[in-house]
C-alpha cells in the first residue's frame, strides 16, 4: 500500500545532485574525458553508486519520513497478530523475518523496503488495522512480503543504476555542447557545462523516472500475485477492493510510492510516472489468473 518507490527515487535524485557537485568541486569530471567510452564508463561508476547510496539508505528514509515505529515487544493484540502474520509469511516465502513497525494514520496503507530481502522493513497503518479485516490484512501483509522475496528494491535500483548512467552521460553530452557553442568556450569546463549539465540532469532524472515506473508497475503485478499464493486469491481482491472503495487513498511520501500496495489512479501523462497499475486492473490481473488455473 505506500509506495517506497517514490521515495528511493527522490532519494537518488538527490544523491545524484550531490555527488554531481561535489565531482565538480574536486575536479573529478576531467576523469571523464572526452571520448564517448571514457565519458560512459565514468557515468556507470558514479549511477551506480547513486543508486545504492540511495537504496541502503532506503529503511532509514522510510522510517524516518513516515514517523514508523518498529515493535520491539507486541503492546496489543493487534500488534501481536501482525508480528505473528509477518512471521508465518516470511517462511513460507524463505526469507528472513523483518523488521515490523507500524506508522500512525487513519489511512489504510502498508509499505516494505530493504537492501537485503533478510534485514527488510516492512509497516502497516494504525488505519489498515483498525479499518480492514484480519483477511484482507493478511493479504496486504503478504503483497508487501512478496515484494521482500522477489528482490524488487533491488532489481529497482539496479534499473535506477542504468538509468542514472544514461542521465548522467547526455547530462553532460549536453553541457558541453551548450559551453562550447553558446558560451564558445574553448578550453576546459566553463561554468556554461557546469550549470546546464546540472539543470539537465536534473530535468532527465526526473524523465528517466519514467522507465523506473514501468518496471514498478510490472512488479506490482507479480506481488500481488505473490500476496494470492501466500494469503489466498481471494483475500487478495478482496483487499484490493477495499482499497478500491477509499475515497481519498492517502499519498505516501514519493520516495516511497513504488512499494506500497494502492497507489494512485491517474490519467493522460501522469500515467507513465505511476508507480502501480490502477486497482481495477490489478483485480481483473488476478481473476484471469484465476480463469487460466481453473483451465
């Protein structure tokens, strides 16, 4: 239900800027080159470090944005029940079991995120189990163990690492273009590539976000059909149409929106930077799934 994606991908952005500047500050980009290789290799170096800066600091973002509670000692039943729901579904998915917490708000939403599918994070809303059934809880629970067990942080911030090259190599293709030919600097870096290699990739990381998206859209899928082997179909749907009949779905923060279980239904444009397929679409998945297992 919350979308951790979002805010990774925040998380990266500004990571990339940082480090960004700081190469400019000690005059890494010279290591760059000129040629189109030496460029392209330097920009894979510093993606993929973005992007796992980003994600190992994925937990401490989540908790710390989400004002999450990890339950060391159950200090209800709810609490007892959820500890024991995440127990019995980390071992049926063969993963360690993770850390637990729990964020306080109405809403009903869920989140689970984690470098490493044995240390993981995963939180439920005060909201999720105070207003949905012990069912339809345990299948939310399931989707966000699912996400756990499929690695997909990890797949994420891989794609981000490729991502981020890409951005980081035209970012700078485009600095020098518009230092040499607007600016008709001749020598070295002037400030013309330092300040639009910056403004571009800024702009292109949040485009690129785009293909990120689609790929968190594609693992939805396949964690809700993770939540149906582990919870059951049927308590699967049933959990997604309760979300379906929330009238104002409460937003996670973005850099958390990509492993949640709701997500925000969306048109047009803003279609390609969703981090969920719509719920309608994520139900009819799941019953032809059902249709071709019943074949």
């Amino acid at each position: 239900m919350i979308s951790r994606i979002l805010l990774f991908l925040g998380t990266n952005i500004a990571v990339m800027l940082v480090l960004s500047i700081a190469i400019r500050i000690f005059g890494l980009d010279q290591y760059a080159g000129t040629g189109t290789m030496q460029m392209l290799v330097f920009a894979f170096i510093f993606g993929m470090v973005g992007s796992v800066i980003s994600l190992a600091m994925s937990k401490s973002m989540a908790k710390r944005s989400t004002g999450a509670r990890v339950i060391e000692q159950p200090a209800n039943e709810n609490e007892a029940w959820l500890i024991e729901t995440v127990r019995r579904q980390a071992e049926a998915a063969g993963i360690g079991m993770p850390e637990v917490a729990i964020f306080d708000t109405p809403q009903v939403n869920a989140f689970a995120t984690g470098m490493n599918k044995n240390k993981a994070l995963v939180a439920a809303s005060s909201g999720l189990l105070q207003t949905m059934t012990r069912d339809e809880a345990e299948a939310v629970m399931a989707h966000e163990i699912s996400h756990v067990a499929n690695g997909d942080m990890v797949t994420l911030a891989l794609i981000q690492g490729v991502v981020n090259t890409f951005v980081i190599f035209f970012s700078r293709i485009i600095g020098n273009i518009v230092d040499k030919v607007v600016f008709r600097n001749e020598r070295g870096y002037g400030p013309g590539y330092f300040i639009t290699s910056m403004i571009a990739q800024f702009v292109l990381g949040i485009l690129a976000s785009a293909i990120v998206m689609y790929f968190s859209r594609i693992r939805e899928y396949r964690a809700d059909q993770g939540g149906a082997n582990l919870a059951g179909k049927n308590k699967m749907i049933d959990a997604l149409r309760r979300l379906q009949s929330q009238h104002e779905p409460e937003q996670l923060p973005d850099q958390l929106a990509a492993f949640g279980i709701s997500g925000a239904r969306s048109s047009g444009f803003k279609r390609f930077f969703r981090s969920h397929p719509d719920l309608d679409e994520r139900i009819e998945a799941l019953q032809a799934l059902d249709a071709m297992v019943s074949r």
